[in-house]
C-alpha cells in the first residue's frame, strides 16, 4: 500500500470517527504522525503503541559483507537499525483471515 492509498484508509477513519474528512486532513494525520514517530525514536530507544507494536532501535557492529554481485568483500560500518516487534491486536488482526482457511 502507497501513502495516496494508505490517505484513503485514514479518511475512512477520520469519517467513522470523527467527523467528514479530506484529503489534506488525511495527509495531516499521516504526516503529523511519521513527524512525530521520527522525532521519538530520534530521542528514545523506543516507542511503544500498546497493541500495535514497539519499534526500537539496535545497535548494528560494524562487519564484513560482500557483493553479491561481484563477490568482492566490502566492509559494512557499525550503524543503528531500526526494528519492529509486533503486537498482539495486529498480529491477530493480520492472522484473522488465514485462520478461516
């Protein structure tokens, strides 16, 4: 899913919610939240959203890797990655379908 189609989902919401919404309203709510989840995990190792997931930041060594297109080893610096550990209400809501099959 693209921001423009991920717009039309926070649209429906904002509607079911709250009030009719737009498109600049939708695109509001989104950016406003990746700002802020930017601006967290800028400042914190983690932020939490209770049932939605934790995204958190590791502390990657710096290592050795190659090209897989060359094979050539090249050598990959110490870097933070962020990961994401998922939570229960979304890992439900993801497996609801494949549980009927």
């Amino acid at each position: 899913m693209n921001k423009a189609q991920f717009n039309k989902y926070v649209r429906k919401i904002l509607v079911k919610h709250m009030r009719n919404s737009n498109e600049m309203e939708a695109d509001s709510v989104i950016n406003i939240f990746t700002e802020s989840m930017i601006a967290a995990l800028e400042e914190e190792d983690e932020v939490l959203l209770v049932g939605f997931g934790r995204f958190y930041k590791a502390k990657m060594a710096a290592r050795n890797g190659r090209n897989p297109k060359t094979g050539e080893v090249i050598k990959i610096p110490a870097h933070v990655q962020l990961k994401f550990s998922v939570g229960i209400k979304l890992k439900d809501a993801c497996n609801k379908n494949s549980a009927k099959k």
